[in-house]
C-alpha cells in the first residue's frame, strides 16, 4: 500500500482551444479528473488535446483516474468539445 501525505486541489476552465489542466510532476502518485461541465472533454497526454481524440470524459461528472499502480508524470492536457468557461476538477496526490 502506497501511503498519501498530501493533495492538490484544483480546477480549470476549459475552452475549444487545448489547455494543460495538470503540469509535469515526478511526484505524483494518484491523480483524479472530474468533469464538471455540460459538454464533453477530451483529454490527452504530454500533447496538445485535439477534439475527439484521446481520453472521453462525458459531461456532468465523467472522470479519469491515475493510480498508483500505473503512474503517469508528465503533463495532461484537456479540450472541451464546445463553449467557454467549461470547470474541471482536478486532486493530484503525492
């Protein structure tokens, strides 16, 4: 069992155009992805995030977890299918 001391909490507001929603970090050790909003989100991995391509997560609470038996480091990044203003939640434990 993997102990977990701290957390990060965030959100990111989500357009059409791809944003980084968790930065590069060699710490990590379980990361959750909510999305919050009312339109789909694309997410990508240590790449620009391209609409209908990569991770789907559907509106109104579609999430993505990274555990701890499968770590991943580098940058997510995320695309909203439409509109502005799209809020995803994000914890990222060390």
């Amino acid at each position: 069992m993997i102990k977990l001391r701290n957390a990060t909490n965030g959100t990111v507001s989500l357009t059409t155009a791809s944003q980084q929603i968790l930065a590069v970090n060699e710490f990590r050790k379980r990361a959750i992805i909510v999305n919050g909003s009312d339109v789909g989100v694309w997410l990508s991995f240590n790449a620009t995030a391209v609409i209908g391509t990569g991770i789907y997560l559907a509106p109104n609470c579609g999430s993505f977890e990274i555990d701890p038996e499968e770590i991943y480091t580098a940058a997510i990044h995320g695309i909203a299918a439409s509109g502005a203003g799209k809020i995803v939640g994000t914890v990222e434990f060390y």
